[in-house]
C-alpha cells in the first residue's frame, strides 16, 4: 500500500467514525430537549450499542496498518493533525476494553435521567450511588490510559486541555483566585449596591428576545436550532450546531444570557473549516478555547455598556417599561451577587464556582473524597468561599450535569476559557477601534469575523497556547482578564 492509499483510508475511516460520534451527540441532545421520560432505558441501550461500534472502529487494527505506510513528511498541516489524533484514539482504544467503554456509555446515559430527577427533588442521596459508579468507572478508565501523567486526573483532564496537567492548571487558577478574591474585597467594601430588574418575564417572550439576540451575535438558525433544557448546552458543528436555553420567570438575563454563551460555543463550531468536517482536523482546538468563544461572546461583548444600551429598548419593548433606565439596566445585567448557581453567577464570582468544582472533582478522582461525602464537602467549601450557606442539593451539588455524564477534567477549562478571552478581548479592542460604536449599534460582524480569522478557520491546527499566542503576540496570562475585571466592575463599584 502506498502512502496515498494509506492516508486516504485513513482519512474515510476517520470521518464515518466521526459521523457515528455525531450520531451520538444528535441522541444526547434528544434526551436532554426532546426524549420522551419513559424513553431512559432504550436510549441507555442504544448508546451503549453506539459506543460498541465507535471503540471498535478506534482500535480497529488497520489503523496501525495504515500509520505505518503513512509518510508524514508529505501529509499538510491537516493531515499531520488527522494521523496524529488518529495514533492518539489507537492508544486509548488498546488500553480501553470495549467492555469498559460500553458499561460507561451506558452508565452515563442512565445517569443522566437519574441527575435530572435527583435535582429536581433535591435529593442527592438518590444520586449519589450512580455518582460513585461513575466516578469507579472514570479511574479504571484513568488507570488503562495511565502513561507516566502525574495523577490520575491529568489523563482525565488531558481530553479536554492537551498538555494541561492539575498542578499547572492549579498554579495559573491560584493567581486569578488572588485577583479575584482582591476584587470582591473592593466590592464588598463599596458602598453601593446595584438592584435587580424587577417583576416577573413571560417564557415566551424570554426565547423571542432570546432568539433575536442570537441573530444578532451571528448564530445561523438555518444551520441550528434553539431549544430549551434543564441545563444550556451547545451540540453540534457545521450545519448542525444547536443549542438550548433555560427560562427563569424571575431572571430573564438567565435566559438571554445563557442563549449568548451557548451562541458563543456554536458559532465557532458554525465557522469551522467545511473542508475538515467530521474529521479530527475539523475538531475543536480545546474545550478552554471553545469556552473563551462562549465567555467572550456572554461578558467581554454581550454585557458591555456598548452592547447593554443596544439591547435595552428592545428589552423594553418585549417586557414593558419597568421603571429602568440606560445605567440601572446595565448596571443589573452586570451586578454582582454570591449566588448559588454558577451558570447565574456575576463575572466576579464566577470562576470561585470554577475553582471549587476543580478541586472536589480532582479530590473524587484521585481518591481524596468519596462520592458519599461529596454533599458535604461542597457545602463546606461554598460557606467559606461565598459566605453563604446551601440551602439545598438544587442550588449546591447537583445544579450542573458534568459530573452524571463524566466529564471529569472539564470545569477548569472554564476558567482557562476565561483568561484566553481575556487575552482576545485586549487584542480586539486594540485592532477594532470602533468596537464599541459597533457594539452600541447591534452589529457584531466585526468582532465575529475577528474570531473567525484569528480562532475558528484554525480549528484544531494549532495548540491552544499557539492559537492565543498567535492572535494576541502574547502567551495565555491571568493578567488581561482581571484588568478588564477591575476597569469594568471599578467603574460600576466606585473604586
């Protein structure tokens, strides 16, 4: 077989096994939109199906047939990107039995409905023995993959953030924790305080608006859709990247807000190269990459003042005139609230959610605390962090669905989204000049298409240290973002 025969059954291979993955993402997006309540058994048993087929096709044995008569000297920098994760799937799926695949697969498909049920009762004990199955599953998972990473979490962590490791991530997340706790210190100190919009908001003008101001940021619905969910995610890429929302009666920035961050995340996923759809070349660079898409697209541009005095005639215009002005509006869309629910959370608090789930969730994997003491643990951690006291499971340990699903290893990248957005905001206001003039109006192709050229058409073609390196001259650094933090919340506090 000659090299061009190799890397092009290679390549077909790839993209069936990437069109089964999506498969597999159109099913989780029906049991969290869509599926009917009964239908929780036959979708754990369809996936569990899926899964079979997918490690088989990760392992199949002709990849290494394949590599081996692959020259990558002649491969383009798509090619060196698809044999490579290609060699890194083959690893994981000789070291991963299918039948811990499978059991997974299924587990977390189970678990989900569980988690929901669970949090809407409150009722963590209920969750918490498939939480531990999980979590067992997830180190014997660790433990095959184990190849000289520091802890079993880093491996973990690894498929979200390549090259990341827990101790680096905790050094980089320790000095934004500094910044952060300086800033709320300040804020706490002022002594003024900003109020909540007022009243209570219709769920169906909430998705109207929401829908709008998803046009606005450049989401094209005829490539997606926009649905509701216990919890907003972003699924998809290409043609079909969708989306979901929640409504809250009382909050309506829960609804637009959350709308803008999940744009964020498939706008990117929109505007990905066609020509490497399905393949691992047409991935994501990471998932902190993907979430300073989402971040950037939710703080630095959707609750900027520029921004705020566009959508404010239109919030009144779907809501009615709630005794609101320019500043008040801005100044609620941004207040800032320990609150319980980190999707809620003001930009200040934010990434305390973040760090605290970082390290509960590193402690479950290593081994340092066990599911059943999981409750507890958090609520002790969040009184010391927010001052306050959990008032139930809802509002504490089963508000986010991460953990029933195993995705352990992907809280940081919040964060680490965060201060890539930083760092891309900075750079943005400087090449943009009229970004906020654009911003003011509702126009956001400017912005949009600086993302585009800068992080979206690379793909997976860089690293993400490269990507922001790149686009700003600079390496990732906590700084820009907790300047930015401090400028805007400086301002809206007084000091």
């Amino acid at each position: 077989m000659t090299h061009d025969q190799a890397y092009a059954a290679l390549h077909a291979h790839l993209k069936t096994t990437g069109a089964l993955e999506q498969v597999a993402g159109v099913l989780n997006w029906d049991q969290e939109t869509m599926m009917p309540e009964k239908g929780d058994p036959q979708r754990t048993e369809q996936m569990g199906a899926l899964e079979q087929v997918l490690h088989a096709r990760r392992g199949d044995v002709q990849i290494g047939d394949w590599l081996a008569e692959i020259v990558e000297a002649k491969l383009d920098a798509a090619g060196r990107v698809n044999v490579a994760e290609a060699r890194k799937s083959l690893h994981r799926a000789q070291r991963v039995t299918a039948d811990l695949a499978e059991t997974l697969a299924r587990k977390t498909a189970a678990a989900m409905g569980i988690w929901a049920k669970a949090r809407a009762a409150s009722d963590y004990a209920a969750f918490a023995p498939y939480l531990a199955e999980i979590i067992s599953l997830k180190r014997q998972e660790a433990e095959a993959r184990h190849d000289g990473e520091a802890e079993l979490y880093d491996v973990l962590l690894g498929d979200y953030e390549p090259g990341q490791t827990g101790t680096g991530i905790a050094e980089i997340l320790g000095r934004l924790r500094e910044g952060l706790v300086e800033l709320r210190g300040k804020i706490s100190a002022s002594s003024i305080r900003h109020a909540a919009v007022p009243g209570r908001y219709d769920e169906a003008e909430q998705m109207a608006l929401g829908r709008e101001i998803a046009s606005i940021f450049k989401y094209d619905f005829e490539a997606g859709r926009l649905d509701k969910s216990v919890h907003p995610f972003s699924s998809g890429s290409n043609g079909d990247a969708r989306i979901t929302t929640r409504v809250n009666p009382d909050n309506p920035f829960d609804c637009l807000y959350s709308t803008i961050h999940e744009v964020g995340h498939a706008v990117y996923e929109q505007r990905m190269p066609i020509e490497h759809m399905m393949t691992p070349a047409g991935y994501y660079a990471s998932m902190g990459i993907h979430e300073s898409q989402s971040r950037m697209f939710e703080n630095q541009l959707g609750r900027s003042r520029a921004f705020c005095s566009h959508l404010f005639p239109k919030f009144t215009a779907a809501f009615g005139d709630r005794g609101l002005t320019d500043d008040s509006f801005y100044a609620a869309v941004n207040r800032v609230d320990a609150g319980f629910i980190r999707t809620e959370s003001d930009e200040v608090h934010y990434n305390l959610h973040v760090l605290m789930r970082f390290d509960l969730e590193r402690a479950l994997m290593n081994g340092d605390l066990a599911a059943t003491d999981l409750e507890a643990a958090w609520n002790e951690r969040f009184e010391a962090d927010f001052g306050a006291k959990v008032s139930d499971a809802t509002q504490g340990v089963l508000q986010d669905v991460h953990w029933s699903v195993g995705l352990f290893g992907y809280f940081p990248t919040y964060s680490l989204g965060n201060i890539y957005a930083g760092c891309l905001f900075e750079k943005m206001q400087a090449t943009l000049p009229d970004l906020n003039t654009q911003l003011s109006q509702g126009e956001l192709v400017g912005p949009v298409d600086w993302l585009t050229d800068n992080i979206h058409r690379h793909a997976r073609m860089l690293t993400p240290t490269e990507l922001i390196t790149q686009a700003t001259g600079q390496a990732p650094d906590e700084r820009p973002l907790l300047g930015y933090l401090n400028a805007k919340f400086g301002e809206l506090y007084g000091f």
